[in-house]
C-alpha cells in the first residue's frame, strides 16, 4: 500500500460464569466448555446446554479464560465498552487501555497514573473482569487487527504496524494465542461483503450499539466546526488530525444501522488501531446509551425529550484540547461569534495543509506550547479570556493538567476550575466532551432556563435523579432548545 499524498477522490465504500462485573445492560459473551468457542448473546449457531455455559463480560476475559472467538458471529468485531460499572481506578485504566497507554508503557505505570501499585491494579482486573490489564490490551490490538483482515487488504506488515504490534511475529504470536490460528489463513476465511473498497484512503467500519441519532449529532458539530480543521457537508464529518509529526485527514459518515464509516487519508498506517479508537470518541460512540434511557425515559422532563431524539448520545471530541480552547473561546459569546474567533486563532497559530481546500480543510489546530507561547491580541478576545485561553494552554502543555481520561470527574473538575479565568461551566462541558457520563453544566443559563430553575443550585438538585447520566440529560436538553 503506498502511503504518500493525501488524495482528494473520493468513492462511496461498499455496503456494508465469569467475573463480578457487570456492565449495565450489555448482555455477557456466551463460551461453551465442550467446544471451547465463546459467541454474542444472538449467535444463531445451535444452543448449548445451559450447564456448559459460561458467561463473560468481555470478549478478552473469555480469551483469557481460553476461549476462542466464534467464526459465525464473530464476536471479536465488538469493541471493548468503556461503560464499566465497576471500580474506578478499574473504568479509569480501561478507558486508558483502550487509548494506547499500555502501547509503550507498563502496567506498573498505568498503576501510578492511578495513584495505586501494578498490584492492587492486576488484583482488581482480575476479581473483576477476568483478566490482567495487559491482557485486555493484546486483545484489543488483535481484534483491530483481524477488523484489518476483513475489511481492507493490507499487507501483513501494514497490519502489523496499524494494531500496534513492532513485528509480524508479534502479530501471528498473538492470533495464535487468542485465535488459534494465523492472520494469512484467518484471511482467506473473509466474507466477501467484508471488504469495504474506496478510492482514496482506508475504510473501517466503526461499530456501536444502535440507535445513533446521526442527523442532530452531526448537525451539532456542523453549527461548531472549526473553519480549515473540521468541515460538515452531505452527511460527513470532515477533520485535519496529526499523526506521529504529519497532517491526514478524517471523514466520518453514516455507513449502516449499526456502525459508521471511517475514511482514514494518512501519511502512515503506525498505530491505526489509536486513530481508529480516537475517531469513535467524536460521535461517542462507547457512550451506554441505552442504560441511559432507560434510566431517563420515565422523568418527565426528559422523557418526550429522548423519544423524539431516539440515539442521541452526548457530544465527544477528538481533541480535549482543541475542544478546550474553543469552548473558553464561547464563554459568554455566541456559537457564531465563538466560531469567528476560534477561525482567527487558527489561520494565525495553526499550520497550514495544502491541498485541502476542495475537503473545507486547510489548517491542523494549534499545540498547547504553540497558544501558550503567542501573541493573541486582535482575536477578539478580551483581555481576561485571552489569560485564560493561555493559562490553560500552558497548564496542559506542562503535563499539569491531563486530558487524558484517566482523571476522575471530581479531579478534572477540580483540576480546570483552579485556572484563572475557568469555572464550572467551562469544566463540566469539558468533562462532558472528554465521555465523563455524570458531567453536568449547572451554570449554563440554557440547561437553567429549560429545567425552569433559577440557579446552578436548584439545577443541581433538580438534576439529583438523573445520576449517573446528566450528561446525556444535558445534551438532550440543548438539542431540544
């Protein structure tokens, strides 16, 4: 596969018993101790004997225990849920598992990350999802891996390099332990309609749990697209990303009921499986809603609410960064104004991409050095927003400030709200974009307005039985006024 330009021709793709934890209403994998296979709940091979069943909350657990994935549903095409209503330090490392963090680190610094020992992490894993944390992580590569042999036709080292592994034999080392068998024959086993074909960049599938409320998600980052680093037009999803020192280009578009395609134009496949993790963040695609709305779809203010908005998850963000900047850009300013100021900022610190005028596209966003550093008076900023903008900036690109995922929301609250200049608003929609499921903006005069509420505090109250889902309440809630 040859990895140079980005191309700007584009074509349609093809159509397209077990550990204490329990993980809302997600149904467990289902492995069969007479024929060592582990299948999804609505596999239609023929049913075992309820006393040779095992179940398990994650595919990797059943790996773990010494399972091997079914080839009729092939269950290893789900991704890892990030939902886990489990400990905290245990939702905290999943999450920063699933981002890359055990790629080049140790689980003993996964554990001090968390601010426990390698240890009590291993221990936790263990009692409740079945498996270590590096485990989890192999698994991971390896199932983007074999996504990569079904979907799209790679050469082995091209696989190999994209799921995060250093060599080939890393990877047939890993199919062997988990799928007992290799990536060339597992290959040649692919379904026909499997193989997603396009001109111009890689297509993956990028699959979720349905419903998606598609149209007002994607009309929410159209009304908020940063000119020259996002673009919406027909149904897609359009953004500027940098990978390992160079520019590539995303799209995203409604691909089936359930799952989006991913249109990947990159300068290298290197770690593709991080890319591919990152870009399902944007339309929150690991969000539980579905335990979401059961939960919400008896109050009365959100009920209607959630019925005519069926799908609607909260908004994420490729960036916490870039999205940080720009909703300190918003406070107190209009959506229009906001986009106004925050285009100025990158046509002056961003770096140019050519070529993509005919994609809307033309700049990669600013670093947080970069904002720290410049001069950004004549934006339009006042003279406090424009110290916050940069004390923020500087906080991150210092390390104090992690955006990382794997603060909880009380810390990264806290840790926001402490920067001159930023207060509650700006860090509970933050934390909102960033997946935290409880975010809650009390102070935003809209969510205030709509609860008929008078203040932050009679929000906060009133929003009590709407825990630990306030940031899906919240985004309905916006979308509806």
């Amino acid at each position: 596969m040859v990895v140079g330009q980005i191309r700007t021709s584009w074509a349609a793709a093809a159509p397209s018993r077990g550990p204490a934890c329990m993980m809302g209403a997600m149904e467990p994998f289902r492995a069969v101790v007479t024929t060592g296979i582990y299948c999804l709940p609505a596999c239609r091979g023929r049913g075992p004997r309820p006393e040779h069943v095992r179940n398990f909350q994650l595919a990797a657990a059943a790996e773990a225990a010494g399972y091997r994935a079914c080839l009729r549903c092939r269950p290893y095409r789900t991704d890892v849920p990030l939902t886990l209503a489990a400990s905290e330090p245990v939702s905290r490392a999943v999450r920063l598992i699933v981002d890359g963090f055990l790629d080049t680190r140790t689980e003993g610094e996964l554990g001090r990350r968390l601010g426990i020992s390698d240890r009590h992490l291993r221990r936790l894993f263990q009692a409740e999802l079945g498996l270590t944390p590096d485990q989890l992580a192999r698994s991971a590569r390896t199932h983007f891996a074999r996504r990569l042999l079904d979907e799209t036709d790679c050469e082995m080292d091209e696989v190999a390099l994209a799921a995060g592994f250093g060599s080939v034999r890393q990877l047939n080392r890993s199919f062997q332990a988990i799928f007992r068998d290799t990536p060339a024959s597992l290959r040649a086993k692919r379904r026909v309609h499997d193989r997603l074909v396009a001109d111009g960049g890689l297509v993956l599938r990028l699959p979720f749990s349905p419903p998606l409320a598609w149209d007002a998600m994607l009309a929410y980052y159209a009304a908020r697209a940063i000119a020259g680093v996002e673009h919406v037009t027909a149904g897609t999803y359009r953004r500027t990303v940098l990978v390992d020192g160079d520019a590539g280009v995303l799209e995203l578009s409604r691909g089936g009921a359930d799952h989006l395609i991913l249109r990947a134009h990159l300068p290298h496949w290197g770690g593709l499986v991080r890319i591919a993790q990152r870009a399902r963040r944007i339309f929150n695609l690991d969000a539980n809603a579905a335990e979401a709305d059961a939960q919400l779809a008896g109050d009365a203010r959100l009920g209607p609410l959630l019925a005519a908005r069926p799908g609607l998850r909260p908004p994420g963000t490729w960036d916490p960064f870039e999205t940080g900047v720009r909703t300190i850009i918003g406070q107190q300013v209009t959506v229009a104004g906001a986009g106004t100021i925050t285009a100025r900022l990158v046509e002056r610190l961003g770096t140019p991409v050519p070529g993509l005028a005919a994609m809307g596209l033309g700049h990669l966003f600013p670093s947080p050095a970069t904002i720290a550093d410049a001069d950004v008076a004549g934006l339009g900023l006042t003279t406090g927003r424009a110290r916050a903008l940069q004390g923020f900036a500087r906080a991150v690109a210092d390390g104090r400030l992690p955006l990382d995922r794997g603060s909880s929301l009380d810390e990264l609250v806290e840790g926001i709200s402490a920067l001159p200049g930023l207060g509650p608003w700006t860090a509970q929609y933050i934390a909102l974009r960033l997946g935290e499921p409880d975010a809650f903006p009390a102070t935003d005069l809209g969510v205030r307005r709509a609860m008929g509420v008078p203040g932050a505090r009679e929000a906060e109250v009133a929003a009590r039985p709407w825990r630990p889902w306030r940031a899906h309440a919240a985004a309905h809630i916006w979308l509806a006024h």
